[in-house]
C-alpha cells in the first residue's frame, strides 16, 4: 500500500513518520525495512542522526503493525515523503516533468497525510510567532490544498489531514489526549466523532473547504487529526484508523 506524506516545507512531515519507528508503541508499531540502509542515513538524516531537510521524493519500505480487537493487522507500506519545496508553484513551473511524475505516484497511493501546522492565531503565547503563518495565510495556503485534493487526486483514497505541532497549541494537550486517544475495548470516542471534535476545534477557519473536498468524491475520505512527535497516543491515531478501515 503507498502512502504519500506531502505539505510544506518544515511542517513535520519526516519527523512525523520516523517518530513512529522510534519509541516503543501502545498499539503501533513501525519498522524501517532494511533499517540500516545507507540511503535511508543518506538521505533522510545527518550523521548524528538528526532529520535534515528533505531534499527529493524519498520511498522507504515500512512494516507497520497496529494491534486492533480482532487481533494485529499488518500492513506493508510503501512511505514517500516529499521535500515542501514540491508544492511550491514556482517550484511546480520550473520542473513540470517531475510534478507530473509526482502527480502520478500520488494518483496510485492509497493513502495520503497532509500535513498542516498550527497558525499563529493558536499558538501558545510563548512561542515565537515569526515561525508561523497567521490564520488569514493559513486559509489561502489551504483552499489551495483544496484545490490539489480535487484536482490532482481525483481517485477514491484516504487522505488523513493532521494538524501537526500539537504540543505548540494553546489547548490542554493531556485533555485531549485522553478525550481522542485509542483504547481496543471502548475509546471515548468512535472514529467519526474523534473527526469531528477536532474540526469544530481546531479546522473551523475551513469547514466549509473541508465539506468541499468530501463532495467531490464519493464516500467519505478526509479524517482530521491533531499529531505532536511528542505524543505518541496523538501518533498512532491515524495509523489505527488506516488499519481499521483497511481491515473492514
Ligand atoms: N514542536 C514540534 N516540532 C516539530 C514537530 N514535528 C516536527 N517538528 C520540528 O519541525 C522541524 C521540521 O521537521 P521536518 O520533519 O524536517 O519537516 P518536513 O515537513 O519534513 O520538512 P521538509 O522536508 O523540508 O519539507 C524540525 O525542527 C522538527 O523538530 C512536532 O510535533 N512538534
Ligand atoms: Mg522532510
């Protein structure tokens, strides 16, 4: 199965996946095929093992394992994460024959993240608000994602939007934590209304963009997440919702 990490440049999208290879999981778990592969440490991470920047659209095998009632559902994925640098327009014009070939990899994957990352406007009052766009930027940059979703991957997928920097936001993170977290044998939430509790609180600025991107497809594919690197409950959440939608 192919899943696309795609979003601007900085918002999380390599730490986001490698996170999960990392720490010891509740219900995931994640593992780098051919972990010590020199591409991987190549192109991925420094050589203190710090994540650089990325550069190219980059495929790594993971076996990913998540532990559901039925018992564990083991999915192969083929992870390709693409550099910010991609959904640059200007960026998009200067190098038409590799878009169209992206354009292409993103048409076959089954699943894609978007990732998105917190606004000024939500940010904790400490945090340097240089670094972040405000809500007005956030908007545009996000009926343009709109736009891509409609455009660019007209076939029937998953995409999984997730709010990434979870821990920068001005909200009681450990509330809602233990509100969306996961438990096999009664969550306090069912997939539906996780999906919704976060829209109402956290995507409300684009609603109505999110309703957009549902109409143009049939059935239902946009779930909404909040993800930290920080919070491995907050991590697993969309891979346990791929699972159990694949296993359904
Ligand atoms: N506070 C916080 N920082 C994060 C989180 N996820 C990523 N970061 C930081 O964001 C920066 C960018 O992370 P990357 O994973 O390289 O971002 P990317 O989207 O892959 O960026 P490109 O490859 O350049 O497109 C790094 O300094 C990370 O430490 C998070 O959940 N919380
Ligand atoms: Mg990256």
């Amino acid at each position: 199965m192919g899943v696309v990490y795609i979003g601007d440049r900085a918002v999380g999208k390599t730490h986001l996946a490698l996170a999960l290879t990392k720490s010891k999981g509740n219900y995931v778990r994640v593992n780098l095929v051919n972990q010590n592969n020199q591409n991987i440490q190549a192109n991925l991470l420094n050589l203190d093992g710090t994540i650089k920047p990325t550069k190219t659209i980059e495929k790594c095998s993971l076996n990913v394992e998540v532990k559901l009632p039925i018992g564990v559902s083991k999915i192969s994925v083929d992870w390709i994460d693409s550099p910010g640098e991609l959904f640059r327009r200007s960026w998009q014009f200067e190098h038409i024959n590799e878009w169209q070939n992206f354009q292409e990899i993103v048409s076959k994957s089954a699943g894609i993240f978007l990732i998105v990352p917190p606004y000024r406007e939500i940010l904790q009052p400490h945090i340097d608000r240089e670094n972040f766009i405000t809500r007005q930027q956030w908007c545009n940059r996000f009926n343009r994602w709109v736009e891509f979703f409609i455009n660019d991957c007209s076939q029937p997928r998953r995409i999984i939007i997730c709010l990434n920097k979870a821990d920068l936001i001005n909200c009681d993170i450990e509330q809602e934590i233990s509100l969306l977290s996961y438990l096999p044998h009664g969550s306090n939430l069912n997939w539906l209304q996780r999906h919704n509790y976060v829209i109402n609180n956290y995507f409300q600025p684009v609603k109505s963009e999110l309703e957009k991107i549902n109409q143009s497809r049939s059935g239902l594919s946009v779930r909404c997440f909040i993800t930290s690197i920080y919070h491995r409950n907050l991590l697993e959440l969309p891979w346990i919702y791929l699972a159990s939608y694949l296993d359904n």
